[in-house]
C-alpha cells in the first residue's frame, strides 16, 4: 500500500515537473541567461529531494546517498553563484536611470539636453541600446 502511494506521488511530481513551465517573466536579455539556470536549479533541488527520499526508503546505501549528494552539490554550487551574479546585473540593469535623468535634482530631462534644464548640472551621456 505505501508503494503504490510512493509511486503515485513519484508520477504525480514527474507529471508536475514535466508539464508546469514555471512562468517565464518577459524582460530583458538577462532574463533570458537567467531562466535555464533557475530551471537546471529546480532540477538539481528535485533530484536531491528524490535522492534523500530514496535513501529513506532504503533504495540507497549510506554511501551512495552521500556520493549521489556530494555530486549534485557540486553542480548547483557554480550555478548558484552564476543565478546570483545574473540576479545582480539585472537590477544594476534595473536602477541605471534613464538618459536624461539629473542625478542632482532628479530632474527627467529630454534626451538631447548636455546639462539639466532646471538645475544646470551636467547630464551623463550614456545608455546606449
Ligand atoms: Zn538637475
């Protein structure tokens, strides 16, 4: 009785994985290096979750669930600091101000404008897209 609810549940979140796309955030390029890696992320969590549960279950000897473990570990801890420094660029990319913008009085200029309209402070030129 408990493999039978053992194996509907490993359907059930074989089906889940499988078939529900995690909802994909239409943005920027960043977005797009960003997704792959959340979803080898989601990936390598599943398999640890399903290696402990093995090794639960007495499918896995001690060693092999340490092993097994030690592996996926070592893959999700590059991707890991790689969906952090993406997680980063993308809200440097978010808080870049616009063209135009006056970083003293916060004035929003029209994009030719070299110095600030109301203060007179010079204006970056800058975002280049
Ligand atoms: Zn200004």
């Amino acid at each position: 009785m408990v493999a039978v609810v053992c194996i509907l549940m490993a359907i059930v979140a074989l089906a889940f994985v499988l078939f529900v796309e995690p909802e994909v955030a239409a943005g920027p390029v960043v977005d797009e290096q960003l997704m792959p890696l959340l979803r080898k992320k989601d990936v390598l969590y599943e398999n640890l979750r399903d290696l402990l549960f093995e090794f639960r279950m007495g499918k896995l000897s001690e060693a092999d669930y340490a092993e097994s473990k030690r592996s996926a570990q070592a893959e999700l801890v590059p991707l890991m600091s790689a969906i952090d420094e993406l997680n980063a660029k993308k809200i440097r990319e978010e808080i870049t101000p616009p063209a135009g913008w006056c970083a003293r009085c916060a004035h929003t200029n029209p994009d030719s404008n070299a110095f600030c309209g109301n203060c007179g402070a010079p204006l970056k030129k800058k975002s280049k897209r």
